[in-house]
C-alpha cells in the first residue's frame, strides 16, 4: 500500500503541469455546454456536442447525488426512495453552470463547471446526512489505524462508521488508485461512475468534518482532479450503470 501511494505522490509531482493544463481545459469545456445555455448558430455537430456535454454533466451530479443519498440512509436509517430529478439551470453569478436537484419535496442547487469536485456538494451532502443524526450532523469517533486501512478494512468500517469523516476519505483514495490501475489495463474501461463514488465520498468528509481534509483526503482530492482531467469530453453517459453498496470498495 506505501508503494502504492508513493506512486500516486510521483504522479501527481509529474503531472502538475499537466494537470494545470487539465483544468484550464475542463473549465472552458464545461464553461461552454449546458441545455441553456445561450450560444450563436453553428454547425450541427457543435450543437450535438453541446447537448451530448450537457447531459453527461446531468448525469454527473445525478450520480453523485444518488451516492450521497445512499450513504445518508444508510446512516440515518431511513428508505432512500426515488432517486434526485437533475435539470441544468443555465449559470450562476460566477458564469459556473448551476443544476437543480429535485426529489419529492426536497430541491438542492449545485453550481459548479468542474462537477467532480467535492465542494460544491457539501452543503448538500451535510443536509442529507443531518436526517436521523439527531440535532447536527455528528462524526464517528473511529479508532482504527484508518490511513493504513485496505480495501476489506475500510469496506467493514464504512459499514460499521458511516458517519466517519475519516473513512470516507480513505474509501475515495482507494476507489481512485483502483481506477488508476484500471485504467492502465484496460482501454475501455469507463472512470466516470467510480469518479462520481470519489466525489461523494469526499462531499461527505467534508460535511462530517469541516475542519478540512486529513492525508488522506488531500491525496484523494488532488488524485480525482488528475483522473477527471483526463476524462474524454461531450460523451454520452453509460447506457448501464452498475451501483454496489456504498461500503464495497474495489481492489
């Protein structure tokens, strides 16, 4: 696992600039699409990409908020039920693209051009989280030696602490070098929907512990930001897409 992360730590040295790059990229591409956005005539096949980016960006922050969702119940022991309704709003006072979340009576905004970030879900992610805590969302106490933790481990303590800001993030870094390491083998494998679990985790940790990322968390947020950079553009979202329990974390 030390290995592991030493690599990780290589990577993100190695990718700065690259990474830097990534996010200028990002920012303009997101910055460009959206359902209503105001934009002059052009071609047709700039129009389908911009459709084609505006959904992937809606089932982006569907993805992510079905994950949060999940966790919540889990932790405050109540049925999930429908999952959120997410439309595009067209842009926040930062030119930041806005989305409106929608499930039954409840309606969430995220305002966001990069949506796998974790901030912009927080305050969400600490609403969810605050049903069957009592009068605050409160953290677990978790004495468990949490950053040498593998997959099983962490697994077992999500179970067992939901409510742990701690494990939460160490759940998003392994979830993000087990992509790293997929997408090394396999030219077809598909990173959005672990990117998405990456992101909730860490909406989530924030939200149990504002006092800012541990290690762990800090590796885990510059590890997502490296992996969504490199992440294709205007694609379409899965046709399928699978959703294991919160706790399973891949190998």
């Amino acid at each position: 696992m030390v290995s592991r992360l030493q690599a990780v730590a290589a990577l993100m040295t190695r990718g700065s600039v690259a990474l830097a790059l990534g996010f200028a990229l990002v920012g303009v591409g997101f910055a460009e699409t959206g359902t209503f956005s105001d934009f002059s005539p052009s071609s047709a096949g700039a129009t389908a990409g911009n459709t084609a980016a505006a959904r992937e960006q809606e089932w982006v922050v569907s993805e992510i908020a079905r994950s949060m969702l999940n966790v919540a119940a889990y932790a405050g022991r109540f049925d999930a039920g429908d999952p959120f309704q997410v439309r595009s709003a067209g842009r926040g006072s930062t030119g930041a693209r806005r989305f409106r979340l929608t499930r039954g009576a409840e309606e969430y905004t995220v305002t966001t051009d990069r949506p796998w970030t974790p901030d912009p879900y927080t305050r969400m992610a600490r609403s969810l989280m605050a049903d069957g805590a009592g009068l605050s969302v409160t953290e677990d106490a978790v004495t468990d030696h949490v950053d040498a933790a593998g997959a099983q481990s962490i697994s077992r303590l999500l179970q067992n602490h939901p409510r742990s800001g701690a494990v939460h993030e160490r759940a998003a870094l392994l979830l993000g070098l087990s992509v790293q390491e997929r997408a090394i083998t396999s030219a077809t494998f598909d990173a959005r929907p672990a990117l998405c679990r990456m992101t909730a985790h860490l909406a989530i940790a924030r939200a149990l512990h504002p006092g800012g990322p541990s290690k762990d968390g800090q590796s885990a947020e510059q590890l997502l930001a490296i992996l969504a950079s490199q992440q294709p553009e205007a694609i379409s979202p899965p046709a399928t897409s699978d959703h294991p329990p919160f706790w399973v974390i891949e190998q």
